[in-house]
C-alpha cells in the first residue's frame, strides 16, 4: 500500500501540521512502510478473537456524579493568551 | 414525477447529570462564561478523564426504554476536528461500539401507528459556544457547556414526511422526560435535532443523497426546514440538477436551508479508541435492576387510562403527554372521588386553557390538585353546576381560596329548594303565554327558551336537570 504525496498533504492538513514540501516525499515513504506493516497483520487469520480496544485488559471504572471543581477560571485565564469578559478569545471563525 | 421522501434523525440529548461526563465541574445552566469549565474541560495536557456513573446509568435507562440492546462492552473513540470551542481538537464520543443498539419507538400519524427504528444511542461530551458577535475582530469561546454529557439517539431513515419527522421528535422528547433523564428544554439546547433528508421517485429503492439540515431547535421549525429542504432537492431535480451531500443550515427568519459545509471535507474524522479511556462494562445484573425501576411508559400509560378510566383518545393522550400531568389527573380523581371523564374533562378544558393562556407548566398551576378535587366533588354531588363551577374556578385561579370557600362567600350553592324553583317556572309560564302556545303546538325548541328564563332568573344556581324534569311537568298542564 503507497501514500500519494496528495494525500500526505491532506493528512497534514486535517491535523493541522506545517510540513515542508521537501519532506512530502519521505512523509509519504515512511508512512506507506507502516500501512504495509498493518496490511500484512491483517493477513493472520483472527478469527475467534475479540477486537482489543485498549492494551489494559480492565474496564473503565466510574465516578459518582459529584460536582468536585471549584470555579478557577482566573488561574486559567492567566495562562490564556487573550481574554475579555470571562470569555477565551480565538482568531475569528465564521461557520 | 411522483417524490417520495426519505427522513432519519440524529437528536442530541443532554443528559441531566449535576457533573460533566469525565470531569467533577457543574453542567448547571446559566453560570457566568468559564466559570465551570476546569483543566478536564480545557484540555489542558496531562488530564485524565474519568467516567460519570450517571451519565452510562441514564444512557442505560434509556436504550431499556426503547427495548434495545444494551451493549455489555462498549467502547469510547476520538472523533478528530478543529475548532475553537473544542480545546482538545477532538471530541470524546462512541464509534464502533456505542452503549445503546437497535431499538424502536413507536409513533402515531393522523391515528395510523408506525414503528420507527433507532439504529444506536452513544454517549459523548458537547462542545463549548463560540461567540461570534465582535470581540474586536475575535471570536469569544464559553467553554461551560464543553463536557456536558450527551447521549446521540440516530434513528432509522424510516420516515416519510415532515410530519412523521415531528411525531418521531415529539414522541422521543416525551420520552426522555417521562425517564427523568434530560429536562428536554429546547431554548436552552438541551434537546437538539439533526435531519438527514433526501427525496427518491416514488417506488425506487435505492436513496437518493442525502443533506444534513443542522441545529433545528424547535418541532415547528423542524417541520418548516424539512418541508423547505423537500422541496428545494424536488426543484433541484426536476431542473435538471443534482442533491450533493452537505451539512445545511436552516435560517427560521427567512425560512430557508443553506449551504454550511461540504460533507467530503469535514466528515474526515479519523475515529480512534480512546487510549485515555477503558471500554465500559455492563453487566445483566445492572441491566435487570435498571429494567425494574423504569416507571411506566408514555405508551402504556396511555393504554391503561383508556382501559382503566375509560377515556377516549384524545384526552388520554393529552393527560399522558407528561408524567406530572398525568400523576396531576390520577390525584385529583382519587381525592375528588368524582368519575374520571368529568376529572379528564376539566384537566383537558379549563385548566390546560388556563396554564397555556398564562404560559405555566402542570408544576406550575396555582390551582393545586386538592383545590381541584374539591371542585370536581362539588359539581359531582350536585352542590353547584357545571356552568357555576367554571366562575368557582376562575376566582380560584385568582385566589388561594378553596372551592367551598367560594361557593360558601358568594352564596352560589345551587337551589334545591323545589318550591323556589316552583315558583319562578310559575312565574315565567305566566309571563310567557305566547311561548306556551307555541309549546303546546308541538314546538319542542320552545322548551330551551323555559329553561333559559329559568335559569336566568335564578342567576344559574338552580340544578338544570330539576329544572327540566319539572318545567315538563308544569307546560304538559
């Protein structure tokens, strides 16, 4: 299985990564390598055995639904870069 | 051509817990921005979410409700994007193995009843709010919202009209109210509605494509955008065009869906188990206990009040259409000991026109039950009529006073006095001897006339049932 270098780039794009066009090529190569390492996994026969979704052989424990967080908005907006009337401020997005 | 439409729902609940879904901040609505947003909510690097027990204990209540399958493994993904009023970059939701599976939920239509699947229902947090109004050229974020649990009900696409689509969102929004598990406020985004429409010729089986109309957030509007989207795809069509699959915005001002987002871009989300998350076990133990505690549902509630009470559909639908209604209607009949259809009618009648009029819930009503009861008992054994009653409840509606308060102060008792009653019908068969005549002729209508005068003259407190029986005896004469 081979990565086009397009799709490298809509990778990057949906992540949000700025990679440069010359590492495009090498991108595309080294991440190919690992699809073609999943593909040949996928050649083991798994049948009779449960999908693992987490390495943990344990299951989630739960908490009681109590409110335990105290408002501690300025120690946060302290650390924001920009902020007015309680509110984060973030470059401008129009849906 | 002949169209025949296609319609799923993808409806976000809020579920009513006090703590967020993996973190220990409030949910409570209406707090100042970011007050209740803490470091899990943020996604501040190094947090850990952690499950709240009530949120899977409502998700649970509900699939039983709807008779699913209750996933015994289930198994919490990342859903990938970017945006400001999600901090993490991806919202914490369920792919693979959602908690709730296939179940149903029946519908009724202009009195035709129709089974709608509901493919799956998975938990998942909701974003915060974004502020678009000008913070100099910058967006606001609010991220007290962001954690809210929320459980996603997708239906089947089995209906088939706009008014199948608002039965379906109706029946659900009951329901989540009926189990106590989301308040169901819609100006407050705590039930949402998402709608997947597309039109085919009718007979076809294949769907045609789809769009997703986003964020309708009232039954009416819901009807009106799916109605506008029905017809728009039709148009489309019949011009010569094509449906392309995208997320549409309605606009309720100018009734209207527009383009948001082409679907290819933004539906590239890149699902992945959650590392930070273990899957959730549920065991048929927990299952069984939920099961048992449901209480009863909308639907054999409503059954029981036509078997129980003998009530006709109508009103049995409306007094079940809430559980606090309809516990409201089962106090008062016990308390006033009258028969169900006057206690039915009054619950229906004057006292919905009066909360609706003034905007108030059942809660709400400043007629209590008791006061009500005591009402009804005084129509029942004949105290006051029913025409009394309706002036009795009015001043009730006004004042704390109880019905035979009123009735005492105001000297409305109904006169059972024969001879008074006697008298006036002497009086106005004398008065009236034209109208007699007419009477004796053979002019049945006549006779309402007598009883208008009648009761007229007794300012309404006579029983009409005496005043009939003996105005006939004294015209037959």
């Amino acid at each position: 299985m081979s990565l086009t270098t397009d799709e490298v780039k809509k990778i990057a794009h949906l992540a949000r990564l700025g990679i440069d066009e010359q590492d495009v090529e090498s991108y595309a190569r080294d991440l190919s390598g690992m699809l073609d390492l999943m593909a040949r996994m996928s050649e083991l026969n798994t049948e009779g055995v449960d999908p693992m979704a987490h390495p943990m052989d344990q299951v989630q424990r739960l908490r009681a639904d109590v409110v335990t967080e105290q408002d501690n908005r300025e120690k946060f907006q302290a650390i924001a870069p920009q902020v007015e009337a309680g509110l984060y401020l973030v470059p401008k997005v129009i849906e | 051509m002949e169209w025949e439409t296609v319609i799923g729902l993808e409806i976000h609940t809020q579920l009513a817990t006090k703590s967020k879904i993996f973190s220990g901040a409030s949910t409570a609505y209406g707090a100042a921005p970011n007050t209740q947003a803490c470091a899990v909510d943020l996604g501040l690097p190094g947090v850990l979410p952690v499950l709240n027990e009530e949120a899977v204990h409502k998700a649970v209540i509900f699939g039983m409700a709807i008779e699913a399958e209750i996933s015994h493994y289930s198994v919490f993904a990342r859903k990938n994007y970017f945006y400001p009023d999600l901090p993490k970059g991806y919202q914490i939701s369920q792919m693979e193995l959602p908690i709730v599976g296939p179940g149903h939920l029946d519908i009724e239509v202009d009195g035709v009843s129709k089974r709608i699947g509901i493919t799956r229902a998975h938990l998942e947090e909701d974003a915060g709010k974004s502020l678009h109004e000008d913070f100099h050229g910058l967006t606001g974020v609010d991220l007290n919202r962001a954690g809210t649990p929320l459980l996603e009900i997708v239906s089947e696409p089995h209906m088939r009209s706009a008014k199948e689509a608002v039965a379906y969102m109706r029946k659900l929004h009951e329901l989540v109210r009926y189990l106590d598990i989301c308040d169901g406020n819609m100006q407050e985004g705590s039930f949402r509605c998402d709608a997947n429409v597309s039109v085919r010729p009718k007979g076809q089986k294949e769907f045609g494509t789809r769009a997703e109309i986003k964020n309708i957030n009232s039954f009416k509007f819901v009807e009106k955008a799916i109605n506008h989207e029905i017809e728009r795809q039709i148009e489309l069509i019949e011009t010569g065009g094509k449906v392309v699959q995208e997320t549409r915005l309605y606009d309720s001002v100018k009734d209207e869906t527009r383009s948001m987002r082409s679907k290819e871009e933004a539906n590239d989300y890149r699902y992945f188990p959650d590392p930070d998350l273990l899957p959730v076990f549920i065991s048929e133990d927990y299952k069984q206990q939920v099961k048992a505690q449901l209480p009863e549902l909308p639907q054999a509630k409503k059954y029981r009040f036509n078997e129980q009470y003998a009530l006709d559909d109508e009103n049995a639908n409306i007094l079940t259409s809430s559980r606090q209604l309809a516990d409201y209607f089962e106090t008062v009949l016990k308390e006033s000991g009258c028969e169900a259809k006057l206690c039915a009618n009054w619950i229906t009648g004057e006292l919905s026109a009066a909360l609706n009029k003034a905007r108030l819930e059942i809660m709400e009503s400043p007629v209590s039950h008791e006061r009500l009861a005591g009402l009804l008992a005084r129509i029942s054994d004949n105290t006051i009529s029913g025409k009394i009653a309706k002036q009795v409840f009015e001043e009730m509606w006004r004042s704390p006073a109880t019905a035979d308060e009123i009735i005492a102060e105001r000297g409305l008792k109904q006169i059972t006095d024969t001879g008074a009653i006697e008298a006036i019908i002497d009086k106005i068969i004398a008065d009236n001897p034209g109208q007699v005549e007419q009477y004796r002729s053979g002019k049945d209508k006549v006779f309402g006339f007598f009883v208008g005068q009648v009761m007229k003259e007794m300012q309404g407190k006579a029983n009409p049932g005496e005043v009939n029986k003996m105005l006939q005896a004294k015209l037959k004469q």
